[in-house]
C-alpha cells in the first residue's frame, strides 16, 4: 500500500486531502505536518512513498525541504501544492524533483488524477529498483556489475526516447550517450548545475573524437541535432496531452523532463491559439532526464 505524508499549514487542506487518499482508497496517510521543520522531521523519519507538500510553509517553505531531503538520498516522490503560479518558480520546483504541481484550491478529480498517475510511476519505479537490486546482488563489484548498471541505465534511456517517439532521431543518439556519460562520470555530474551547455557538448565531442567518430563530433551540429530532437519530443508530447489529458506518458513527461508552461504553449500553438511555439532549454531537459535516472535507476 502506498504511504503519504501530508504537509500543510492550513488544517482544512490537510483534512480534505487525507479524506481523499481514504475515500478513494489510493493508500495510507502515515503522518501530517503543519509547518516545514515538522514536515522534514516527519519525511526523514517515515520516509513515505509520496509526500504532498504545500511551497509556502511557516519555518521552512517546501522547495527547501525538498532541496535538503534529496541530498540525504530520500527516495519520496514529491507532489507541490501552490496558489503561486509563478512560472520560473514552478520550473525551480520541478527542477528540484517534483513529480506534480497542484494549483490551489484543490479540486477533487485533478487530486485524485494526479495521485494515481504518480502512483503508476512509483510502480514502475520500484520495479526498476527491483532489476537493480537483482543485478547489484549478483557481485556489486565486479566490472560486470558496472557494466551491467551502464545497460541498464542506457536501456531506460532508450525507452524514454521511444516514450518521446524520438528513439529514431540521430540527436536521440546524443541525448543518451551524454546522459550515459554524465551518469557514469559523478564528477561531471557533480557541477552540472555551473557548466554551460557548450562544454557539455566539447565533452560529448572529445568522446566521440576519441571513439573514431569524427562526421559526429561538431559540437555545434550536436547542439542542432539535439534541439531539433527535443523540439520534437515537446511536441510529440503536446499532441498526446490534446489527444487525451490523461494519457500516461503525457501525464510522466509533460511536468518532469519539460517546463510544463511551454508544453502549454506548444499546444496552444498546435491548436492555433497561439503564435509561437513552447520553447526548449536542452541543459534543463538532460538535467531533468538525470533526475529521473536517479530516481528509477
């Protein structure tokens, strides 16, 4: 049964959201906090499978405690409440890891809808973990197991392109091998949030170069090919969420690998409601892309 924890200063809120975990019966409330020292304490204590957390709490706001959990390793999966709808702060929650954001005041059916579609990807979470743990046990050091953890890691990556409808595209090809190399290599990792995407992609071109692929390593054919293929993912996803609002991959990737208010943009576009077209950020969308390798692999 899935856990939660429930993290906000107004009771009222508290109260018609654990209502709406039991009366559906989507799993079991194991705490509630009503301000943000108590929030933390409470996560790392009960380390729930979904914590609810209000961004605007008394002591501690939510993107803090979210900020301070991940770097102790807490594998919750985080659904941000808000009557903020300031869109580069929403873009700083997801980038922090947050599977949704729920705008207040709270309404059933998208609550219900958002849980569940969360609960699906903690499943499919867990079931990855579950690979690994396989995988791990069969000799944690060994070169095998690296390398097995590498084609793990690669094969999800290819899955998520597939998901995207982009696993065809040469900047796909790109979109892994520097995930893959960044995966691999924690100390680039480690200063991602400070590197610029040019030298992100010099690095990509050195291993390319090395590799014997020369026709493959201009950076800046690299760049093209890799905002062309993201370009396309953000609009194979726009095109499902007009489809259907609720499809399962538009539901995954449409708040966790892309700014959810240009995915909005691109729909308008698509539909002719607006003029331009959402736009990319290929650092953001690897960065993104990581955080949900972290979080399955």
């Amino acid at each position: 049964m899935t856990s939660f924890l429930v993290i906000d200063d107004d009771r009222t809120v508290r109260s018609v959201l654990i209502k709406i975990i039991e009366q559906y019966g989507l799993g079991d409330v194991c705490a509630e906090a009503e301000n943000g020292l108590l929030g933390e304490e409470l996560i790392l204590r009960y380390k729930p499978d979904i914590v609810i957390i209000d961004l605007l709490l008394p002591h501690q706001d939510g993107m803090s405690i979210i900020k301070k959990v991940r770097s102790l390793n807490v594998k919750s999966m985080f659904i941000m409440l808000s009557q903020v709808s300031d869109k580069d702060m929403i873009a700083k929650a997801y980038e922090l890891g947050i599977e949704f954001f729920i705008s207040k005041p709270i309404n059933v059916i998208e609550v219900v809808n958002v849980i569940k579609r969360v609960g699906e990807y903690l499943t499919i979470k867990k079931t990855f973990e579950a690979i690994e743990s396989t995988v791990m046990n069969l000799g944690r050091k060994s070169e095998k197991d690296s390398d097995r953890k590498s084609d793990i890691v690669k094969r999800l990556l290819n899955q998520i392109m597939a998901d995207l409808g982009i696993l065809g595209d040469l900047g796909s090809r790109d979109i892994i091998n520097i995930c893959t190399m960044l995966y691999e290599n924690p100390e680039y990792g480690d200063t991602l949030e400070e590197t610029q995407l040019s030298d992100l992609l010099k690095l990509l071109q050195s291993k390319y170069t090395s590799e014997g692929r020369v026709f493959k390593s201009d950076f800046k054919a690299i760049e093209m090919r890799m905002r062309r293929t993201v370009a396309k993912a953000m609009k194979n996803i726009a095109a499902m969420g007009i489809e259907d609002f609720s499809n399962d991959k538009f539901v995954l990737y449409s708040s966790s690998l892309f700014d959810y208010v240009e995915v909005k943009a691109e729909m308008d576009y698509i539909r002719g409601k607006a003029k331009y077209n959402g736009k990319v950020n290929i650092k953001s969308f690897i960065k993104r892309l990581l955080v949900m390798l972290e979080q399955i692999a």
